[in-house]
C-alpha cells in the first residue's frame, strides 16, 4: 500500500506533466501557425492574380484565345496580346540552359569530383557569393558591359537583345544549377566510385558512367530550379532586354519577356490594362507551376 | 641428400607459383604509418585469407594490391609490389592493373542499374561493343558467380531490387566479367546472412582453381573453411603467414595462438 507522502508526490508529478503536455500542445500550434502562414500568403497571391487576371476574361468579354496567341500588345487600342512575350521568356530561357547548363554541370562534377580542396575552397564560395549578387546588379553588369560589347561586336544598332538576355541570365542560373548538381553529386554514395574504378574504369569514364547517372535526379531538380530562376527573373532582365514588343525571330532582336512587361507597365496600368497584366502573371504562374510539377515528379523518382 | 634436392625443387616450384610478391612494403596515412615492412608471396590459383582484429592494416594492405588507395589523399607507399614480375607501383597504368586484379567489396557495391548493365559494365569501359561477345560475358560470369538461374529472367531489371547476397554475388560476377587473375575480397560475407555467406563461400572454393583469391576477413572460421593460406595481421605487421591448418592448429607464435582461440580481438 502507498503511504499517504508517496501520494502527494504522484500527485505533484502528475500536475506538473499536466502542465508540461499543455505546453507541448501550445507549441505545437504555434508551429503549426507558422508553418501555414506561408501557405495562406500562396493561396493569398493565387487567389488575387486569378481572380484580377481572369476577369476580363469572365466579365468584359475578352477572349483568352486571342490574349495568349494575340501578336499586338497596344494598351491604348484595346489589343492585348502577349505572343511574343511568351516567346521571348521561352526563347530566352532555353538559350539560357543551353548555355548554362553545361557550364553549371561541369563546374558541379569539378568541384565535387576533380578540384583539389584547395581550389575548390576557393571556387565554392565564388559560386555561392554569385547567388547572393542581387540580380538588379546582374542587369547593371549586362547593360555596362555585356550590351556595349555586342553593340561593338556584332554591330547591332542597339545591344539589349535576346542573346544579352540569354547571357545574363545563364551567368544567374549557375549558382543554383552548380550547388544542387554539386550536392547530389557528392550524395552519390563512395562505393560506387570504388567499384567502378576497381573495375578499371578510368575517373572520367567513372564520373559519366556511374556518378552522374546515379545522381540524375538531383541534376535534373538543379536544371529545372535554375530554369525556374531564368523564367521568373524581371529586373535584370529589364535591363539588358531592350523590351520592344516585336515576336522575336533572331538572337539580335530586342525582346520583352512576360516578367519585364508586367514590371514595366504595372506601375501606372488601370482597369482592362491592369487586369491583362494580371493575367499574364498568370500565365508566368503556370509555367513555374508545370516546372514545380515537373520537379516533384522527379523528386519522386529519385526517392525510388 | 635425396630429399634436400627434392625440398630445393619443391621450393623452386612455389616460387614459380608465386602469382604476387611483396617486398619490405610500408604504407603511410600522412604521417601515420599503417603497415609496417609487408613481406610476403601470394601463390597462384588458390585462396590467401587475411585476419586479424579491426585496425591492424589487413584491408589497407588489400587495397595496395590494386592500387584502391590511390584515391585517399596523403598516403604515401614504399617498397615493392610485384604481381606477374611486374612492379605494380613502377607501371603507371592504373586501369590495366585492375582489369587484372578484380575486387569485391564488403558491402554489395552495384551500380544503380539493370543486373546485365552492371555486369557488362567493366567490359563495355574496356571498349566491347559487340552485343553478342557482352550477351555471352554477362552470361557466363553469371554462371561462374553461381547466380544465373537466380537472375536470368531479370536481367533488364534493376539489380538493387536483388536481396544482399544475391546482389553481392553479381558484384562477384561483374568482377568475374573481367576476366581478371587475382580476386581481391574485402570481407565479402560481413554484410550477408548465415545462407547467403554460405553461398558466397562455396562460390568462392569452386573459384580457386581459376583465380589467385585474397580475402579478408573478420570470421575465423570463414579464414580456416575457405582459404589455403592465412596471414595474420596485428598493428599493420603480419605475425604469422602459413598453411591455413597451421596457422589454427599448431601457430608458432603466442599472438597468434591468442587470436585464433578467441582470447583477443
């Protein structure tokens, strides 16, 4: 039988874990508050940007047919096409990857496969500190020096075209391409390395053949984040674009990608005009949400 | 007189066999040194256990016969390493000495590929297109590793959805495929299960008659079953290097004696 002080000290204990399960409870919750804030913010900027963008098309009777194929974007006459910004932020993005992937990729198997750690000691950190340039300096960069250079090169009569664009934005891109190629690569176990080589293959034939085959995924998910970063850039963009509005049919045409129009134009934009420009960012949100799509289904595959 | 001659011969004949020798070999990690003046001849076709406690430089010396450590940065080797009368470590032909030296890891190593793919592996590297030669070479060295029947109907499957010991079992095929002449094995049963470590050393007693075999290993009693010769390690030397009966029965020195009874390590 427990005596009447052993009682009194279950008791206490028993109050004082009462208090301690309250507790876990509360923080839980705020966590969990937290954690939806960010939620609530995306579901906030969705539901605002569709709501604005797809008025017009509910509402005022516009066809949406003719705003994604439309080739004329004149505010003042009621034309809003955006044709040729989708085929500029498409055509400067694919010109960006072409680019930047290869780059971004053998910067990632050299830093995590090749260089000797004191290069790479040096080379890493340069490529992360290139992530943290604000891209507002990026477009301060291509307009200094990237847009006079092909103005004196290839004789255009005005540099900001879809190739400086393309170069700006690979240069942006690389950071994320080279640190998430670079962390899987390194995540490729050491063993298959071993085995590979102890089966004489030579240490390139083993980078191409085993290491980055097996960290497909992650590469994939470096290519595809960095597209994501090429396609929603603006403010670099704006700089070196030249923003005529014009299909793009050379690399020396002057574009004027989907971000840049709703930056440029939004500020002193109202009614019709305002709700198109929401209405592209729409469209700008189904691409990233297809990349995001696409991301998570070869998330999925690699956990495999 | 008679049988001194007879001894001399004998004695001539090993030296023959003799597939590799090694000569007052030292290996240091940096500053550390891991083994200590390594003499020893491994013969031809027949199977070299290594023992010894955790530590005492049994896998280091291992992966100096194919040259695995390389890939570490900082060590540094002196001595010689002789495989067919040619100095492993004078040759800079890193690849032509690991097709001929295959190896085995402790845990199944395959690459994240299709069971043929892996086993083709080492020959495609080596520049065989020829489907039908890589058809036949997967085949065969399947066979030989005694898993065929197990794999023939998923060979386009991947081969990590293989159990351990079947998976460690194509890490022997693909080591086969090479058609090397010595089979390094760094304890290859330690991540198996009592059956599949059964199999893998039957595997291992059919293979002797065609491959120089080194194994390390933790089991004592895996070193006394499978393996012709031991070599006891302790502290990066090696103690005792015998018939693999003596080195159980009747070992000459004490530390030996110790660790194969059981009372240490």
């Amino acid at each position: 039988m427990p005596n009447h002080s052993n009682e009194e000290l279950v008791s206490q204990i028993e109050s004082s874990n009462k208090r301690k399960y309250f507790l876990e409870k509360l923080s839980e919750k705020v966590f969990l508050f937290c954690s939806l804030l960010s939620v609530i913010s995306l579901l906030l900027i969705i539901g605002f940007v569709f709501y604005k963008g797809t008025h017009p098309f509910f509402a005022e009777g516009y066809s949406f047919i003719e705003f994604i194929f439309g080739l004329d974007w004149v505010p003042s006459e009621d034309k809003f096409g955006i044709l040729p910004m989708i085929v500029a932020s498409i055509f400067a993005t694919i010109g960006a990857l072409i680019i930047g992937v290869p780059i971004g990729l053998f910067t990632a198997i050299f830093l995590a496969e090749i260089a000797p750690k004191s290069i790479a000691r040096i080379i890493s950190p340069a490529v992360q500190l290139l992530a943290g340039i604000p891209s507002v300096l990026y477009g301060v960069f291509g307009l200094a020096i990237i847009v006079p250079f092909l103005q004196n090169h290839l004789g255009l009569a005005k540099g900001q075209s879809l190739i400086a664009v393309i170069l700006v934005l690979a240069i942006m891109m690389l950071p994320t391409i080279v640190t998430v190629a670079e962390t899987s690569i390194r995540a490729v176990p050491k063993t298959y390395r071993e085995g590979s080589l102890a089966l004489g293959a030579s240490p390139i034939g083993t980078i191409f053949k085993v290491v980055v085959p097996a960290a497909k995924s992650g590469i994939m998910a470096a290519i595809v984040l960095g597209l994501g970063r090429a396609i929603g850039e603006t403010m670099a963009v704006i700089l070196v674009a030249g923003n005529s509005l014009v299909l793009p049919t050379s690399l020396t045409d002057s574009i004027r990608p989907l971000t840049t129009n709703i930056a440029l134009e939004m500020g002193y934009a109202f009614g019709t005009h305002q709700e198109m420009l929401f209405a592209t960012g729409i469209v700008l949100f189904s691409f990233i949400l297809i990349l995001n799509l696409v991301l998570a289904k070869i998330g999925s595959k690699g956990g495999k | 007189m008679n049988t001194t001659k007879m001894d001399r011969n004998k004695g001539n004949e090993q030296q023959i066999q003799n597939k590799i020798s090694v000569n007052d070999l030292n290996l240091f990690y940096g500053e550390k040194q891991a083994l200590f003046s390594i003499s020893i001849d491994i013969r031809e076709k027949g199977v070299t256990a290594l023992i010894g406690p955790s530590g005492c430089g049994k896998s280091t010396f291992l992966r100096t016969l194919n040259r695995m450590n390389d890939l570490i940065d900082g060590v540094k080797i002196s001595g010689d390493i002789v495989i067919d009368n040619e100095n492993i470590y004078r040759s800079n032909d890193v690849i032509k000495l690991r097709t001929k030296v295959g190896m085995v890891f402790q845990k199944p190593n395959l690459f994240p590929m299709s069971i043929y793919d892996n086993v083709a592996y080492g020959p495609r590297m080596q520049g065989i297109k020829s489907k039908k030669v890589l058809n036949q070479l997967v085949e065969d060295s399947l066979k030989s590793a005694a898993i065929w029947d197990e794999v023939k109907d998923r060979l386009k499957s991947s081969a990590l959805g293989l159990s351990g010991g079947q998976q460690q079992r194509v890490c022997i095929a693909r080591a086969i495929a090479m058609k090397p002449e010595v089979i390094l094995m760094d304890e290859p049963t330690s991540a198996l299960d009592p059956i599949s470590t059964l199999k893998v050393e039957e595997l291992i007693a059919n293979m002797k008659k065609d491959y120089t075999i080194v194994i390390v290993t933790h089991n004592m009693q895996q070193a006394a079953r499978v393996s012709d010769k031991t070599a006891f390690f302790l502290n990066g030397e090696i103690i005792e290097y015998a018939n693999t009966e003596t080195i159980f029965s009747m070992p000459k020195d004490q530390r030996t004696e110790d660790y194969v009874t059981g009372r240490f390590g």
